[in-house]
C-alpha cells in the first residue's frame, strides 16, 4: 500500500467524517483509486499530510476548518473525493445532499441564512439561476482562468468542474444505428410513441429542454414539449434507471448523459451491453453540460471555499473524475475517458452554459404538460 498512503490513511481514521469512506471501503473500484489519488496528493505536497508550502494551490491564510457543502452529486460519488480534500488539509465538511434543482430552491428559500458555503451543482442551469439572483460570489482569476472559457460562467461566479454530454441509448437489439434519430426534434413522430423514456426532474434533462428553448426558441420548445408529452414517454426518476430499461430490453430510447453508459460498462463489461450510445453532435439534445461550484455570496472570499475549488480543478481531482465518473475533465492537459468524442465536436456555436440560467421557465413548461 505504501507508507505515504498508509501515513493518510491513519491520519484519516482521526476525523469523525471518515465514516463514509469507511462504508465505502468494500467497493474495489472506489478504495484502490482513492488509495492512488492520496498517494498522488502525498507527492504533490511533499508526502506529508498537510498542504504544502506557500505556493501550494491548496496553501490558504486564514481558515476555520469547517465548511458547509450542498451537494447536487450522488454520495457515492462525491464522498470519497471529499474525504481525501479533508485528508489533505484537515478541512471538515458537512454536507448536504440533493438533487441541484432541489437545493438551489432551498437556498433562494434560506437566502442570506442559508448555512451553506459552497453549492456544488450537477448542471450550470442550477447555478445560473444563482447568478441571476447575486447569490454567488466572484471567483479569483487563478479558479476562473483554469478551466476554459465555455465551460465556466462569464460572470466568474461559478466554475466548470467535469463536462457530461447529452445522448440518446437505444436499444442495440431492436435498433439498428442508422435508424436510431439525430435529433431529439425527431422523437415526436408516432412511430417513437411510448418508446422514448427519460427522467423530467432530473437537472441535466431540465437543462437540456432549457438549451431547447435557447436555440430554437420558446414556440419550438414548447411545441417539442407538448409533442412529447402527448406521445406517451416513460417518465423515471433517474438517468440510471432510464438506462437500465433500455439495457434489459424494456425501453427502446433514453435521453440520458454519456458517463452512466461507461459506468455501467465498467461493471457489467462493454461487451454485454445491449444498450449503445448515439452523440447528438451540433443538435439541442446533445449539449455538454458541467458539473460546477460556485461560493455563496455569505462565504465570498471564505479561504476555505477557496481551497475546496481549487482542489475539485486540480489534477488529482480532475482525474477522479475521468477513472470514477467517466465525465470529461475540464482542466487542460487531463485526458478524457477513452472512446469519448472530443468535446470540440459536440460544440453548438448556439449555445452558451450562461444561458442555462432561465431554469424555472423550463420547469413551468413541464409542468404545464403534465411532465413535472
């Protein structure tokens, strides 16, 4: 294992939020990469547990120790990067779990209240919808200036983090590849009726219908909405169980993002999946959305926040990302999961992330044909 991992490791089971990690430790993906991360973080910062010299992307002056995170991410997948963020500065976090449309609802609700440090969101319409609002704080330019410029807010409020794209899986078996459609516009037709599943509380599917309303405009968008909600979709909860009908043979069309394709790949082997993934390049449907973070506006210049930012852009938690989540990394110099289309070919020319921000009138639209 290594000294300078079994350093952390000891040095981990001192801090009372390690309990997660530790009910994680019986996933054999999760351990052995976590192990090489700490490892990875050890030689950054000299093979100590601490952060390192001045000069250290993770080196602050003040700070209490304490931060408050909601969490628009899964805990499973969130929590061991957390805890190697608290191994390697001592910082603790509480966090607070929920879906991005959930927890940004809450934090407009708590207003300057609210406990909350750091909102991490699972798409940008969460943030932007934030922004709109002057709930988040500016960022520095050594956070804002890392990630390139599509892919963070143009108001540096918020951050990119890792970027998903926009899919359609089909079924492989009842499906040829030809015929499987290259737009989202084309579901409507009769012959997709009752075919077609996807989850509409879902924020990456709320944004997607957001990026609908952008490019082609509200009369389209709305008429792409009511079309679809008239042809009978299967409405699930999640992207995960959209994609597990499809792979068992009971959904011949999802609208999912591309990393849960590669996550369940990785377990059940991509040879035995019969769900196949089509890139929706250049289409409203095929959107790359981000994973991103912004401070809130009670916590500007909060060097904790600060230091938990920097540290979800870094490298070792960019390559997290791309060997636990199979999203793409957004720091330059990371290379994407394998067998991934390079993020410059999914480009809509469009569409800006910023202009995810008018989430709510998404929502009223959905609701208003019975999809919320």
């Amino acid at each position: 294992m290594g000294r300078a991992f079994a350093y952390v490791l000891n040095h981990h089971r001192y801090i009372a939020e390690s309990s997660r990690l530790l009910r994680l430790s019986n996933r054999s993906r999760t351990v052995p990469l976590l192990a090489a991360l700490a490892v990875s973080a050890l030689a950054l910062t000299g093979c100590t547990a601490n952060t390192g010299g001045a000069n250290s992307p993770l080196s602050a002056a003040a700070s209490d120790g304490v931060l408050t995170l909601y969490a628009g991410r899964d805990e499973a997948m969130i929590a061991p990067l957390l805890d190697l963020f608290t191994q390697e500065t001592g910082i603790k976090i509480a966090v607070r779990y929920g879906t991005s449309a959930e927890l940004s609802a809450l934090l407009l609700e708590e207003g300057a209240q609210t406990p909350a440090d750091v909102f991490l969101s699972q798409d940008a319409g969460a943030l932007g919808a934030l922004s709109n609002v002057d709930f988040l704080s500016e960022l520095p330019a050594d956070i804002t200036e890392a990630i390139p410029e599509d892919f963070t807010s143009s108001d540096d409020d918020w951050v990119g983090i890792t970027g998903r794209a926009r899919v359609i899986a089909y079924d492989s078996q009842n499906i040829s590849a030809a015929d499987v459609p290259s737009s989202v516009t084309e579901l409507t037709a009769a012959e997709w009726s009752g075919r077609v599943g996807f989850p509409p509380g879902n924020a990456s599917f709320q944004s997607f219908v957001t990026a609908l309303r952008e490019i082609e405009g509200e009369v389209a968008a709305e008429e792409w909405v009511s079309a679809m909600a008239a042809n009978s979709p299967i409405l699930t909860e999640k992207n995960g169980a959209t994609l597990d009908l499809v792979n068992n043979g009971q959904l011949d069309l999802a609208l999912i993002n591309h990393y849960y394709w590669y996550e369940s790949a990785a377990e059940l082997g991509a040879e035995n999946m019969r769900a196949q993934l089509k890139f929706l390049p250049g289409d409203a449907g095929g959107i790359v959305n981000v994973t991103g973070a912004g401070i809130l506006s009670g916590s500007a210049n909060n060097e904790d926040a600060l230091r938990l930012l920097r540290f979800l852009i870094s490298p070792t938690a960019q390559q997290y990302f791309v060997d636990e989540t199979f999203e793409y990394p957004l720091l330059p110099g990371i290379a994407a999961p394998a067998g991934l289309p390079s993020l410059a070919s999914l480009a809509n020319s469009e569409f800006e992330l910023d202009d995810l921000e008018s989430l709510s009138m998404t929502q009223r639209l959905l609701a208003s044909y019975g999809l919320l």
